[in-house]
C-alpha cells in the first residue's frame, strides 16, 4: 500500500499580530508543496525527517494504534521549500504526514484536528485550512473561516539569510506587538472589508499595514524601495514572513507582468538581498490526499 499526500507553503503571512485579544496570523498558501509518501513496500531508516516521524507516531496515538500494532511502514518527504525562510516549509511538511498517516490508518481527519496534532509539535501556520483563516497559531483556535480566496500572483523574494522561527520565539517580543496593536486592528478592518466586497486592494492594503508594523519587530532590507515598486506599479500591496526573512509581492495576474516587478526591484538594487526569487500563485490550502 502507498498514501501520498501533500500540503502548501506560504510566502510569510497577510497579517500577524496582537489582533483580538491575542497574537494570531493569517497565512496564504501558495503553489509549492511538501509531499510526503507513506509506503510498506521498503522499510527506510526512521531517523530521516524528525519531526515528520514525530507526527506519524502523534496522529497513530491520536487514532489510538499502538506502537506494536503499526504495520512497518517507511516515509518519505519530497520538499523543495526554503527552510528557516518563514514559507511554513515545517507546517507543510508535518501537516501532511498527519494527512497520510490518517488516510493510512482509514481514518478521516478534520482541518481542526490536523491543526492540534500539528500544535503539539511546534506553532503552525493557518496553510493547513482551505480558504484564509485567522487563526491562533500558538493555541490551536480558529477564529475566523472565510469564503474567499482570490487568483493572485506573488513575487517571492528570498535573502541567504536564514532565521530559525523557534530561535526567534526565544526572545519576546510582546510589548511591541501590543504597541502595534492600533495598526494590526486597522489592519485586519481593511482584511474583513477587502473579504466582504472582494477586493484585493484592500486585501494587499491589510498586508501592507501589517508588514510596516512588523519593521519595528524583524526589519527587511529595502522595505523603502519595495514598497515604491508597489506604488509605481500599482499592485495590491506586499507582505512579509513576521518570523523569517522572505517577502512577497503581490500582482493580478492579468494586470501584471511578474518581470515587470523584478525589472523595478532590479532597478533599486533590492534583488542585491533578496537574491533568489520566484513566482508563485496563491493556491488553495489545506492537506490533499494526492494517490
């Protein structure tokens, strides 16, 4: 038997915050995908992938099949993502060996649960859900489920620089994210509205607020020259990994030719950081069972 599913990066976060009450994010998944194959036609050696082996052996004491009771079983993860970027390479890569696990076991699981199992072993991005959801991605909640989820490209910049969201967690950072808190409202006001009339603008402007607040917390280089290719080429906005170092760009694709975009950061010599880029679709989230 062989179970192949797989689920979604992101390319930082649309809005993260002290919003409500509590610190919460809202993440879109993008088209580049963790895979991971579970399979009893080889036995591989189990100290690949820790933290995906760790959410084998959670989501089997979830269903409640003992370690003596597992058939022998070998996986696999096939990911491309950049790690240590903040593009949920982590979440994306545990939330779908708990999806294959489940299917292996013949065990439907819902995104609510996926989002728990994925909690017990590190903070997880709101990738693991269909449609854009605020979400709190330190307890587990999901606040807010929405409806849409629009056909936008991103230019994702990527720095060598790498930043280890566990490490960065480390040290606090709370009394900045309250005295933020103001933005992250006005912020999220633009998200429900741009959500109600569906409007990426004020989709890119919610991002935008939440990535100019984030400055004070985890600064990008050439935040001034990104932010003068946003308005020179009138996109929606741009927003950053929070916790990471990579930041997107957003565009309509049918407005908007991508290397039109890089020809302006070139020109600002932003892509003398941001040194490896990709385009990108926003795609829809959540654990996929592929096969």
């Amino acid at each position: 038997m062989e179970i192949k599913a797989k689920c979604p990066a992101s390319c930082g976060e649309l809005l993260q915050g002290w919003i409500e009450g509590s610190e919460k994010l809202i993440s879109y998944p993008i088209n580049w995908f963790s895979e991971v194959t579970l399979s009893d036609k080889l036995i591989a050696n189990k100290t690949g992938n820790t933290k995906a082996w760790l959410a084998f052996q959670q989501t089997c004491e979830y269903f409640g099949v003992p370690e003596n009771e597992r058939p022998p079983v070998s996986l696999q993860v096939k990911s491309t993502i950049p790690v240590a970027k903040g593009m949920a390479s982590s979440t994306a890569d545990i939330a779908a060996t708990i999806g294959a696990t489940a299917s292996w076991l013949q065990q439907t699981i819902t995104e609510t649960e996926i989002a728990k199992l994925c909690l017990q072993l590190e903070p997880t991005d709101s990738t693991i859900f269909q449609t854009l959801t605020l979400f709190d991605h330190l307890k587990g909640a999901t606040i807010r489920s929405t409806e849409w989820l629009p056909k936008l490209g991103v230019v994702v910049l990527e720095p060598l620089t790498i930043l280890e969201t566990a490490l960065f967690r480390q040290e606090s950072h709370q009394n900045q994210l309250l005295q933020n808190e103001a933005n992250l409202a006005r912020g999220f006001a633009f998200f429900e509205q741009a959500i109600r009339q569906q409007k990426v603008d004020l989709l890119g402007a919610s991002a935008t607020i939440s990535a100019e607040s984030n400055q004070a917390i985890l600064p990008k280089p050439f935040f001034k020259e990104m932010l003068e290719v946003i308005e020179k080429l009138d996109l929606p906005g741009l927003n950053v990994s929070h916790s990471g170092t990579v930041v997107g760009l957003l565009y309509e694709q049918q407005k908007t030719d991508p290397l039109e975009i890089l020809f302006e950061l070139e020109r600002r010599y932003v892509t003398t950081f941001y040194s490896r880029y990709y385009f990108r679709e926003w795609t829809t989230g959540g654990v996929q069972i592929i096969s």
